[in-house]
C-alpha cells in the first residue's frame, strides 16, 4: 500500500486552512470572492431546477404506484440489478376475480352474465393502465432520474470544487494582505542612535525575510485564482447546461402528458361502451315491467285489441305532461343511443329539460328537446341548478 504522509500532512494542511477561512467568514473576520450576478442566479436556477424536479419525480412514483410496498419492491430489485416480477393490476385482478365468482353463480344467471361483463371490462382496463405505467416510466420517470442521479451529481460536485477553490483563493488573499503588513512593519527605519547597532541588521534581514515571504504568497495567490477561474468556467458551463435539461423535460412532460391522455380515453370508451351495454339489458328490464308479467300466458283477445308493450311505452312518454314545477336542466355527460323507441337519444355537451314521473325507475328520467321527448338515463346527466 503506498502511503505518502508528505502527501498526508499536505491534504491535512489544506484541509484546516479550508476550515479556518470558512469559520473566519461565517464569523465576519475574513473577507469572501463573490461571485458575479449572473453566476448567482445560474446556481439559484439549478437548485430549483433540481428541488422540483426531485418533487415532481416522488409525486409521479406515488401517482404511478400508490402502494408503499410495491414501491419498495421495486428499487429493491432496481438496486439489486434483478427484473422486476410481472403482477397484475389491481383492476386485472379485480376482473380475474368477477369472471370466477361468474362461473360459481351461473354464467346464464342475471348475476352471473353482469359479472362477465363487468370483468372482462376490468381486465380491459388493467391492460390499458399496465400500458400507461410502461409508457410513463419510460418517458417522463427515466429522464427525471436521469437527471438527478446523473447530471445533477455531476454539478454538485463540480460545485464543491469550487468551493473549495474559492476558499484556497481567499486563505492566499488573507496570506498575502499579512505577509505585506509585516513587510511593511520590518522595513521601518531604523533607529540609528541605538547604542546598539546589532537592532539594525536585524531589520534588514527580517525584511528581506518578509520581502520572500511576499514573493511566495502572490505566486500561490497567482496560482489559487488560475485554479479558481478555471474552475468557475467549467462550473459556468454545467449550470447554463440546464437550459437544456428544461427544453429535455418539457418534451417528456408532453409525451407523459400524451400517454395520459390516451389511458383515459381509452378507459372512458370501455366504461362507455359497458355502461351502454348494461343500460340496455336494464331498459329491456323496465319495457318488460310495464308489459306483461313474463311468467304469465298471454291473452289472444287483449293482444289483438292492445299495442304491444314497446307502443305503450312510447304511448305513455308522449302523453306524460311535465309537472307544473320540478323540471331541471340537464348537460348531457356522454353520447346516448337510445336503445329503443321510448328513450331519447343524447349528444354529449347539449342541454335538455328533464323530470320525473310517478313510477318511474329512479335510474331514468323523461327528457325533452324541442318537440322530441324520451326516456334519458340519469347517469348520462348532469342535473343543473
């Protein structure tokens, strides 16, 4: 093992003359190099730059992994340099569930059918946010790391390097100001009428002495500030790099953006088309409501002289009159195809007037627009003051 203590005592050295300026400075004995306004600014610009960007980073882990454990988990096996195990989402896991209680029950069953719908729509959307998670990790979490364990490590330690020059810089400035006030005290003149002229070879040879000691501290003085502006320069660089890093940032802030964008359009179509769906089995169940009972048998005479159970729903909403007071507004949330004759269909944004009707399924209202008039699904609804 080569261990120098020349090399030892020396970094010791600079160490306590490092500490000794600081303590100086922080206690208003000694005087600091200030760097210049623009530079000031540069270094305030990366630590907030680097501040919230650290912030936004957890807060996007949080929004991507909810679960404390699972994030755990996950810088484990990062750490580790391990894969990550596949799971399922908790949606997948939700639907995987729903599609196995459907097969106990009955797949024929009522219960059992809503089931199988409900689940596979789950699954669905698991497989849409596994996709949104993948996306995002990759272009937005990435970059930020990146950032702050690359770029920024980079800077911060070029930074304490500067420090550190600009304490050397000012321990030689501070050497300096005392080598020349003693010089200047030891080439004072003389006394010539000493009785003893022994005082004055002293002198001359103290200031000589100081005189070298001068010439010693500019020429480590000379070569502090070289170091210090080399330094500086390279410092300057990193910090006006950080432009870059916004310009870098704000394109994966758009792409993570994007990938949102289309997670939740894409649930929002499966949450549609599903409502929909389910919206119709449940209007086929109000029709039949107000038709005949189906366990019962039909009557040849009543079904030549009546209309059939779709005409009577059309009958009834068209004869309905809206109350004296009770109607609303409404703004429609989504597009709505009526599913039958009875209902009316909707184009999402519009605003319609809506009420209820004795009897009614709570789950419906009577809508109008203009002379049109129709079952509307209160789901579809955003009912206005």
């Amino acid at each position: 093992m080569d261990f120098s203590v020349k090399k030892l005592a020396s970094d010791a050295g600079v160490f306590f003359s490092r500490a000794v300026q600081f303590t100086q400075e922080n206690l208003g004995q000694a005087e600091k190099t200030e760097l210049d306004a623009h530079f000031e600014n540069l270094l305030a610009r990366a630590d907030c730059t680097k501040n919230w960007t650290e912030k936004i980073f957890k807060q996007t882990e949080y929004l991507l992994q909810p679960n404390p454990s699972a994030r755990i988990e996950e810088f484990l096996y990062e750490k580790l340099d391990r894969k990550l195990p596949s799971r399922p989402t908790n949606a997948e896991l939700l639907g995987h569930y729903m599609l196995e209680a459907a097969k106990d029950f009955g797949p024929g069953t009522p219960y059992g059918s809503t089931l199988i719908k409900v689940g596979e729509c789950q699954q669905r959307l698991g497989g849409a946010e596994r996709e949104f998670l993948q996306t995002s990790a990759i272009s937005f979490l990435t970059p930020l790391r990146n950032f702050l364990e690359g770029d920024w490590r980079t800077i911060s330690k070029e930074r304490r390097l500067l420090e550190n020059r600009r304490l050397d810089l000012d321990a030689c400035k501070a050497r300096v100001k005392k080598a020349k006030a003693a010089e200047t005290k030891a080439a004072a003149v003389p006394d010539f009428q000493e009785t003893r002229p022994r005082n004055y070879v002293l002198s001359a040879s103290a200031s000589a002495l100081w005189t070298e000691e001068v010439d010693k501290a500019e020429h480590e003085l000379r070569v502090a500030q070289t170091e210090f502006d080399r330094q500086a320069e390279v410092t300057r660089l990193l910090l006006e790099g950080i432009s870059s890093t916004h310009v870098n940032h704000l394109r994966c802030l758009h792409e993570f953006v994007e990938a949102q964008t289309a997670y939740y359009n894409q649930c929002h179509r499966v949450m549609q088309d599903l409502h929909q769906e389910l919206g119709s089995s449940h209007a086929d169940a109000f029709s039949s409501s107000f038709g005949r009972n189906p366990g019962s048998t039909p009557d040849p005479v009543a079904c030549a002289s009546s209309p059939t159970a779709s005409e009577t729903d059309v009958l009834q909403i068209e004869e309905v009159q809206p109350p004296a007071s009770g109607t609303r507004k409404a703004k429609v949330l989504y597009d709505y195809d009526a599913a039958d004759t009875s209902e009316m269909s909707l184009l999402a944004d519009e605003l319609i007037t809506v009420y209820t009707v004795p009897g009614m399924d709570s789950d419906w209202l009577v809508g109008e627009r203009g002379n049109q008039k129709g079952k509307v699904p209160v789901t579809y609804l955003e009912l206005l003051s």
